[in-house]
C-alpha cells in the first residue's frame, strides 16, 4: 500500500483534509443508483444550497475537479459568436478566457492589475461602452495572487445589462461569504480541496434558472456529451428516478456529506470570521519577519495569503527547505508573480492557530539560517496578540 509523506499543506490547495472526511471516503463502495445513495445525495444536495445560499435546483457536486466545473459552465451557455466579457486579474481569469475562446465565443478581457481586485465602477463603465455581451465572467478569490473581489458589487454593475454571470468560487467557499440568490448569480462553482478539507477531485456548482433557459434555447448541441447540463440533471437534478448519466464517484461523495456537515455544524457565519482571524494573525506574524502581503488589506483573501519574497531569497531554494525540513508546502507565485511571492494556505480544517505557528517558527528558522537577523518569538507572539 502506498504512504504517503506526512506533510503540513499550506499552500494555494489541496489543503488539509479533517480526519472525519477521510474516514467517511473509506467506507464501502455502493451502487451509485442503490436508494441508500440517491438519498445521499438529496441530502448533499440540501446542504450544497445552504452553503451557496440558494434554491437553484440544479446545484450538484459535479465530477471533476473545479477546472472541468469552469469549463462546463462555459460551454453550456455558450456558442460560436456569443460575446463574453472575463474580468482578468490572474491566472484563473486567464483560463476562463481561453476556454471561452475555444467555444468559438467573441471574448473581451477587462484586465486589472495582479494582486488587486476587480472594480465593480470599471466593470460598469465597459458594459455601459461595449455591444450587449451574453456572458460576464470573474474569480472571486483567484487563487494565484491571493486577491478577494466584491461579487455582490459586480453582480450589482452587471444587473442592468441583462448579462449572464459565472463566478469562480473555488478558494472562497467556506471560506468567504458566497450569497448566489440575494446576489443574483447565474452559475457559481467551487473546488473541493480548498476551505471544505475534503479531497480534490469533486466540485460544487450551482446552476439558476436563467442559464439553464440559455442552455434551452441553443441552436448547437453542446459539444461535450459528459458535461452537457440538460442530460447531468437527469442524474442529479432529475424529481423522482434519477437516470443513469455516469458513475458517479461515490466515495468522493461521502467525502463532501462530511465536509460539508463539519461545515454546516460550525456555521458559515463562524467559518467566516476564524479565516479573517487566523489570517490576520498570519499576516501580524510575518510583519515581524520583515514579510508583507502584496494585495491591500481591503482585498486580500482570507483563505490565501500572497506575500512578497524577501529580497536574495531564492525561492525554489527555501520551499524546499521547508518540505524536507519542516514537512511545511507552501505555493509558489504564479504568472506575473512567479519568482517574487509565496502563497500561504490556511484553509478549512488547517485554518488555526497552530499552523500559523508552525509556519512562522519554519520561516523564520529559515530565514535565520540565511543570515537574517529575526525572531520567531517575536513573530508568534505578534500573531497570538490579535
């Protein structure tokens, strides 16, 4: 059987995973049209639209990781000549561009600048200056530069135009609030590995009414078979018998039920507030080291702190002194910041104290092993004082 390395995952994802999670992925295999299992997913069903905040029908784990959930949601709107605006402040924006491209949509990118958030008044000004555009698109925690944008203000700038809307919610959920109906989100969809400690493979989605009308009236099939909507919702979105589609991936299913049960049982409310606490912490910890976050405090992601590498650290060379040294990952920087920042996770179950600890005493050790002058008590200390 294979083991393993113990590690302390703190990077951008996947993240710890609560033990609970993993022993309920361990159960026995049952069918995945045996009763016992569609009555399991009614119920992760209920607890997928208390964490979305929503009465979308259509809301499922769906089998894949979030990256074949953002191309689902794409691909079922959309069609050869359909416009589509991406809001671009990273490397997921860039994504959810290309794969628009590849659906023969007309794409425009608003971009912004990395590490800063989406700006609801700039977003307004190009909608109000463009063609109609069927679709707009944004993350609301990009991953790779640690970037939390006000999806309820951008769902608010896009209202008046009548557009569609796709939000990436792959490292908020649970993690930040996520409100779909009082927003007005047509697709939302999440990861998850990140703040529900379960492991990657699945990804929550929630589809409403009005992208599923665009998805009835398209002139063109949908060109994927296994991600086509109107034939998922048979399985999972289908009153009475469900019909078979695919085999459902019925452990990872068990998984999610706990994550999302430890989730439900702390409160959204109280997920909410310890990942704006423990991240504050973190981030009055590496104050003490000298390490400061890129984005502005306003627009920085609870759940993922991205901090500017220290001036003649390498960074490949540090990593993976904390792997080997302390069993410590954390990210890399991606695109415009690769080479110049970390990603710190503290996300779901890996969301505490200790592990802002454990990172600060690992940086620091580092850090002095450099040469640098610092204290790792004195980072501890600034991180408990919040």
């Amino acid at each position: 059987m294979y083991q393993p390395p113990q590690r302390y995952l703190m990077g951008p994802g996947p993240g710890p995973v609560s033990p609970s999670v993993l022993q309920a992925s361990a159960q026995p295999t049952i069918g995945h049209l045996d009763p016992a299992f569609i009555e399991l997913m009614n119920t992760v069903q209920g607890q997928l639209r208390e964490v979305f905040k929503t009465d979308n029908a259509f809301s499922m784990p769906f089998s894949a990781p979030a990256t074949g959930a953002m191309e689902a949601c794409l691909i079922n709107v959309l069609e050869p000549g359909d416009r589509v605006l991406v809001c671009q402040n990273g490397v997921f924006g860039v994504r959810l561009a290309e794969m628009a491209r590849r659906c023969g949509a007309e794409v425009e990118v608003l971009e912004f600048p990395w590490g800063r958030a989406v700006d609801p008044q700039q977003l307004a000004d190009k909608l109000g200056a463009s063609k109609p555009f069927k679709l707009v698109c944004w993350v609301q925690a990009e991953t790779s530069t640690g970037v939390l944008s006000d999806s309820q203000q951008l769902a608010e700038a896009v209202r008046p135009h009548g557009c569609l809307t796709l939000v990436d919610c792959v490292t908020a959920i649970g993690g930040c609030p996520i409100e779909v109906d009082a927003w007005g989100l047509d697709m939302v969809y999440a990861g998850s590995q990140k703040c529900l400690s379960a492991p990657p493979g699945i990804a929550p989605i929630t589809v409403g009414e009005r992208a599923l009308d665009a998805l009835r009236q398209r002139k063109t099939p949908v060109q994927s078979w296994f991600m086509d909507f109107s034939l998922l919702g048979g399985y999972w979105a289908g009153s009475g018998k469900r019909a078979y589609h695919h085999t459902a991936p019925v452990n990872a299913v068990y998984g999610l039920h706990e994550a999302l049960s430890l989730l439900l049982q702390e409160g959204l409310d109280a997920s909410w507030a310890r990942h704006r606490v423990v991240n504050a912490a973190l981030v009055a910890g590496l104050a003490e080291l000298g390490i400061a976050p890129i984005p502005p405090q306003a627009e920085r992601l609870p759940p993922l702190t991205t901090i500017g590498i220290p001036e003649g650290i390498d960074d490949a060379e540090f990593r993976t002194y904390l792997l080997n040294e302390h069993n410590l990952e954390i990210g890399a920087g991606l695109g415009d910041f690769a080479g110049k920042a970390w990603r710190i996770g503290l996300m779901g179950h890996g969301c505490n104290l200790e592990a802002v600890e454990r990172c600060l005493n690992a940086i620091a050790a580092g850090m002095r092993k450099l040469g640098r002058d610092v204290s790792a008590d004195a980072a501890v200390a600034a991180a408990r004082a919040v």
